[in-house]
C-alpha cells in the first residue's frame, strides 16, 4: 500500500506522457475522425497555427454531438471540440491529475508547458498502467 502511496507523489513527466496528435479547429471532422482511426488514439489536440491549444476532441464527443444527429462530416472540429481543456502541467503528481479527471470525467488530459503550449496528452489508461507495472511485485 505504500507503494501505490509513493506513486501518486510521481509527476506526470515522470510516469510519461504521449505525444499529443493535433488538429486545426478549421479542419473537418472527417479529418479529426480519420487520425483518430489511424492513430487508435480516443483524442485529438485542437490547436492554431500558433500551438495554442483551442480544444481537445474525443471519442466522446463524436459519439455525443455527431454521430445519428445528421451532421456533415465537412464541418468543423471547432463546432464539436470540448473548448478550453483543463489542463495539467508535466511537474504535476499523478494525483492532481487524477483526481482532476476523477472529479470531471475525464478520460483524457492535455499537458502543458509553463507557456500554456501543449507538449503531451496522459490518459485513465496510461496512469493505471503506470501503477500496474510499478505495482506488479506486490500482486
């Protein structure tokens, strides 16, 4: 128990994050869903072509304001994005994050640089696997 303890005080830089995929908020839908696809990823970083982050679009948001209400696939991530994402920073404990994305319900979360820039994404999944493997002689 002490372990898992200890783990929480481990930063999301050194748990590890994921490179983050992005998206333009002027580009399709269809272009957002197919990276998704390609990638096997559930989210997609919204930025400018500056890299500030505008958004982030998920499975979820696909699944609950695109698919079966007629939408055209040639519209904009920008209508559909979750705009204004929490964020966290990657010297964050893994218990912000997850407590974070406990209290939210969020499966996923953009990392920021100390200029707000996005520089990684960390999912539910990549934080219980971290756990896992640390944990795994005490199983």
């Amino acid at each position: 128990m002490n372990q898992l303890l200890d783990l929480l005080d481990h930063t999301i830089q050194e748990m590890g994050m994921s490179d983050p995929k992005y998206i333009q908020g002027s580009d399709s839908l269809e272009k957002a869903i197919k990276m998704m696809q390609e990638f096997k990823i559930g989210s997609a970083l919204v930025i400018d072509e500056k890299v500030n982050l505008l958004g982030i679009i998920t499975e979820r948001d696909l699944l609950m304001k695109v698919m079966g209400k007629g939408v055209d696939l040639s519209d904009q991530v920008s209508n559909y994005m979750t705009a204004n994402p929490k964020t966290v920073a990657a010297n964050e404990s893994l218990i912000v994050a997850l407590s974070l994305m406990s209290r939210e319900g969020f499966r996923h979360l953009p990392v920021v640089n100390l200029d707000k820039k996005p520089i990684g994404i960390i999912s539910i999944r990549d934080i219980m696997s971290y756990f896992t493997n640390h944990l795994h002689d005490e199983l």
